[in-house]
C-alpha cells in the first residue's frame, strides 16, 4: 500500500478536533491508582473473564507472524490457549490471522529466548461497518464517522482479492488498527470483508458527552446510549469506549445497543506486561497512555530520551501492570519510518502447496511468493519441497495479500 509521508492526508480540522477531545481523563481513569498491587478481580476492563490464575503477563499487540503466533516480537505457544472474541465467545486457532490485534494473557516471558506460552487470546478489532467513502490517493476510507489509513503493512484478507482497490463503497468491513491521535485516524493493520452483521462496533475516545440527551461522540459519530442497560463507570470525556451499534442509523444518530469499557489491559495484576502502539494521550513523558493504557513512567529507563516521548509517538512499553496502569520499566521509541514503523512479518512451519512456476507456497495459512528472496539459508530454490519446515521473513504485496520472502532459513 502507499506510505503515508505526512499527516496532511487528514484534513486540520479534523486532527484539532480529535486532539482536543484527548482529555487527561484518560489518564486519570488509571494513574490515581497506580500506587497499589492486589488484582485478582478475574474480570477484564472489558467485562470478560480474566486470564488463567497461573498467568504472570500480559502483552497487547498486533499479530507480526506465526510459530505459534509473535505478538511484539515475542513467539507464543497457543497450543492450549483458549482463543476469545470481544464479547467472550469462544473461538479457534484457525481465526488468528496477521495483522490481528490481540491481547495475550500469558506465562513468564523469556527475554533471552523471546517466548512464552499463552494462555488466553482475546481478537479484539477496532471497527465494523459500511464504507462511507474510499479515497484512492490518501489511501484512507471513511466508515461511522471514522477515517482509516492504509499502509504497506495493512494485511488484507483474501476476501479482498486485490487490496486497497477491492474495496467500495457499501461495503461490509472489519478493522483491526491502532488509533493515532496526531492524526485523528485508525491505522489499519488488518482489513476483512465481512457478508452480514446484525450490529456494528466501534472503540474510540468519547467526545462531548451529553448525560441528558445521552449521547457522545467518537470522531465524527454521534451515539445515542438511551437504550443501554448497562453502562460503564468510567464512561466520560476522553475515556475508551467499546460501543456495539444498530447497522442502521436513527436521525443521524448511531443507537448503541451495548456499551464496554475500551481500555486494553487485564483486569488483574500482571508482573509482566508489554503494549505496543500509539501514544493516545499525553500529559509528560512520565505521565501518558498506549492505545488507551495509562502508563507511569516514572522510573523507567528511556532507551531513546524522553523528549520523543510525546503524543502520537509510536512506542514499545514494558513493565509491570498494577490496577489497570503499566507500571513502565523501560519505554522504547519504535521505528517511524516507513508506513508506520516497517514491521517484519515472520513465519515457521511446514511449506505446503509448492507451485515451483509461480514461485509460490503457503505457510501457516499465508500465501508466500519467494521469487524476490535476498538470502537464502541453509536451504535453496531448488529444495524447497512441501513438508520442509522453514522460517520466512518479509514484507507485504502492493494488494497487502501476500508475503514477500526477503529471507528464508530451514528449520529442523
């Protein structure tokens, strides 16, 4: 997909409004608690059941790989997780896809090795709904009230043959991003076609609630909550919200049918825990949130300084996380350049069906085209055969279908 260079592609307008929407409400929901320990409520900010009483870390992140899957640069054995939608409901292996965006309750990391083993999976997407508006050059499309950007490392699903072009007007979609509030917009990191739905969903920042008329907004949409049973403590300016709507609009307004605290973090105590994203909200460089997740910096190490630490930097958080606060260890400035920070894909597994003419094979579920590999390791073209376990690492296809090997090693 087309690198977006600069952050002209969202109209100012529309930036100063997301930014002045940003309250220091959002930190505050978490940080006036950070002193304490003790979670162990079982209960996430999302209303679902916590992680197994045996997990010791959290990582929340995008989906970069399988083997089992690699989550923030960290390969998890999902062998015996136990895999969960939004809403709780139970799923399979087979629905983590590249480009997800999941949150992984897990055992100890191994930062030597870089693995753990999950124990739970949540696959969480930021937005589903109809395409309002497609805008070819900016690479960005507009679905409830929302504008989402397209990137080289937008994973598309096949169901979108063809990229970014495949998608029109009308369309049912589903999108997995990051929020960047710099420039008001979604960053896709998955996008799916989807047939039918009886709601669609959004998680976004509340904007000028309104507690009589009851009704907000996020970004450009406005939300009616009249009809929700059950509405969340923390609901107020510039806090998360996950809001399932009506598909069908009531006088301008979008009638939410559920409401649901957005934050991304575990409702228990975790000794380790990693979130990678935007910088949503800002107060100082010890004082911030990632995609939602307040953070005290206070005693962490600042691998880059901490003047870049400001809103809308992209950032790599580790630490422990106590009453809903990443408590940080170390903060890390991640790569900007290039489409938002020019993530490598990984994958490991067995290769299956080899089509030697195209130059082409599929590995965990994942078309690959290894006809522009640079290096090649302990393996060759000529013996790549189905059933010969390798790891690849690339890059995207222009359509964000494909994954083009850069580098292939085999692996006993």
């Amino acid at each position: 997909m087309v690198r977006i260079a600069t952050r002209s592609s969202v109209p100012a307008a529309s930036r100063r409004q997301f930014l002045g929407r940003l309250s220091a409400l959002t930190l505050s929901l978490g940080l006036a608690a950070c002193g304490g320990g003790g979670g162990g409520g079982g209960t996430d900010d999302s209303g679902h059941n916590g992680g197994s009483n045996s997990a010791v870390s959290f990582t929340s992140g995008v989906i970069s790989g399988f083997g089992s899957i690699i989550v923030n640069g960290v390969r998890f054995d999902d062998s015996a997780a136990t895999v969960l939608d939004d809403k709780g409901g139970r799923l399979s292996r087979d629905d983590l896809h590249l480009g997800s965006q999941v949150e992984i309750e897990g055992g100890s990391i191994d930062r030597n090795s870089g693995r753990a083993t999950a124990l739970t999976i949540r696959i969480g997407s930021e937005l589903k709904g109809r395409v309002t508006a497609v805008n070819l050059g900016a690479q960005t499309i507009s679905m409830l009230g929302q504008t989402v950007l397209v990137t080289s490392n937008t994973v598309f699903d096949d169901s979108l043959g063809g990229g970014f072009s495949a998608i029109s007007v009308g369309q049912l979609l589903e999108v997995h991003a990051r929020f960047d509030a710099t420039q008001g917009a979604y960053v896709a990191s998955r996008i799916e076609r989807e047939s039918s739905s009886s709601e669609f969903k959004l998680r976004g920042v509340v904007a000028d609630l309104d507690t009589t008329a009851m009704t907000f907004r996020i970004g450009s949409a406005v939300i009616n909550y009249a009809s929700v049973t059950a509405v969340p403590a923390t609901l107020a300016n510039g806090a998360w919200i996950r809001v399932r709507v009506q598909p069908t609009q009531v006088a301008g307004q979008w009638v939410a049918t559920a409401l649901e605290d957005g934050r991304r973090s575990s409702g228990d105590d975790r000794s380790e825990s990693e979130v990678r994203g935007f910088i949503t909200a800002w107060t100082s460089a010890t004082r911030f949130s990632v995609d939602g997740t307040p953070v005290n910096a206070d005693s962490a190490e600042f691998k880059d300084g901490r003047s870049v630490i400001v809103l809308g930097a992209f950032v790599e958080v580790e630490g422990a996380l106590r009453d809903g606060v990443l408590v940080a260890r170390e903060v890390k400035l991640e790569d900007s350049d290039d489409s938002h920070h020019s993530e490598d894909f990984e994958l490991h597994g067995q290769i299956s069906g080899l089509n030697t003419a195209a130059k082409r094979f599929t590995l965990r579920g994942v078309t690959v085209d290894y006809s522009q590999v640079g290096e090649w390791r302990d393996v060759s073209e000529a013996s790549l055969a189905d059933g010969l376990s390798v790891e690849v690492k690339g890059g995207l296809s222009p359509d964000g279908n494909t994954l083009m090997a850069s580098r292939i090693s085999r692996e006993d």
